[in-house]
C-alpha cells in the first residue's frame, strides 16, 4: 500500500487525497490540490458547507495525503483543474445526504441540485467530482452495508437536527432513507491511491483497514 504522507503538502503531484480524523469517531476526507497560491484542500465540510481551506489551517495540518494513483500526468492536471472550477463554481450550495444518485456536477464544474432528501457526504463528493471529472472510482454495484453504518445515519441526524436552518423536510426525508449504501472517507482514500479504477467493495474494503490502521497511528487523538 503507498504509504500516507504528514505535513509537505505543496508535494502532491497536482491532486491528491487528504483523510484526518474530526473527532475520535468521525473521519474526513477531501482533495489536496495544487493551485498557484499553493496547496489547497476541497471538501465537503457539512451542510452546505463546501470549504477551499489551505491544508496548514490548524484544522487541517494534520491531515494525511497522498497522490492519486493516476500515471498520466495530463490527468492529473486535468482533474486538479476540474476540482479548482468545482471550488469556484459551486456556489449554490451542497445538501448533506445520504442517498446521491440525484447529486453531479456539470462540465463547467457546477452543482446540479438533487431531489429532496438527497445529498452528498465527504466521501460521496470526492465521488461525484470525479465522475463528472471521467473518472469512475468506485464498482457501487457491488458495494454493502457493514456494522455500524446504521448508527452513523443515526448520528448524522441527530447533528443535522441541531444545525440551524437544515429543513425539517430533509431531516426527515433522510430518516426515512434507510438503505443507502455508506462510502466511508477510508474506503476513498483506500481507491485513491490504487489500481485499476473501479475498485470493488472486497478491493476497498481490504485496502481500507490498513488505512485506518496508518491513520490511527500517524494521527492519534488526545
């Protein structure tokens, strides 16, 4: 597995994936990206919440990265600059969901808003942008639920419910989406960086817990 990298960001070769950890029970995963500013990292915060951060903001400085796993170096630059148009065009706004065959994003790097109910999660993003970017990540058809990933919807809900200005409507709309298939930030990272594209879930899901386990290592939680 291609080992994770700490701090140095302005060495990712164009576009990367970077996962930290929120909390000692929440993970989080977006790009790392080259812009001519600098290295800058695109994620899907929360709820309306699409963040273009400098990856050294105290929140992110810990963050671990690494390229993906893209050996033709136009693509990499292609992608990297499809990720810089999502940033500047996606103002309308991201819904946070569970369920996202309704999300995309157009050529000009637009959000396409989804039925209600319907969004996206960190994980789900990195997904979506690189599908409207021609880059087919993961085999969904042959993903699955685990343990766990119930009570992670649960959990998500109940800190929607405490975020001001999320409808009712959606709330509930997302309670009742109970079989939505989970994209853990692991299992994008665990694709990222191998190979060929699309990863099934056994491929992932393997590559995942040797992730989780570098993470915990690199980035323990006080």
């Amino acid at each position: 597995m291609m080992a994770l990298t700490a701090g140095s960001f302005e060495n990712v070769s164009n576009i990367g994936i970077a996962i930290g950890r929120s909390s000692a029970t929440q993970n989080h995963v977006g790009f790392l990206y080259l812009a001519e500013a600098g290295p800058r990292m695109l994620h899907l915060a929360w709820h309306y919440r699409l963040r273009d951060d400098s990856p050294y903001d105290d929140d992110w400085k810990d963050y671990l990265w690494a390229d993906f796993n893209l050996e033709d170096e136009e693509n990499r630059s292609a992608l990297a600059a499809f990720v810089a148009t999502v940033s500047l065009n996606s103002t309308n706004g991201i819904p946070y969901g569970f369920s996202f065959d309704g999300s995309a994003f157009g050529p000009d790097g637009g959000f396409i808003p989804p039925p209600l109910g319907q969004g996206l999660t960190c994980a789900t993003f990195v997904v979506t942008v690189l599908a409207a970017a021609g880059f087919r990540l993961l085999d969904l058809t042959s993903w699955q639920n685990r343990e766990g990933d119930e009570q992670w919807r649960a959990k998500i809900i109940a800190w929607l419910e405490s975020t001001p200005d999320v409808p009712r409507s959606h709330i509930d709309l997302l309670r009742e989406d109970t079989h939505a298939l989970r994209i853990r930030p692991e299992d994008i990272t665990a694709a990222a960086i191998s190979t060929p594209w699309p990863l099934s879930f056994a491929q992932v899901d393997a590559i995942a817990k040797d992730v989780l386990a570098e993470l915990y290592e690199k980035a323990p939680m006080e």
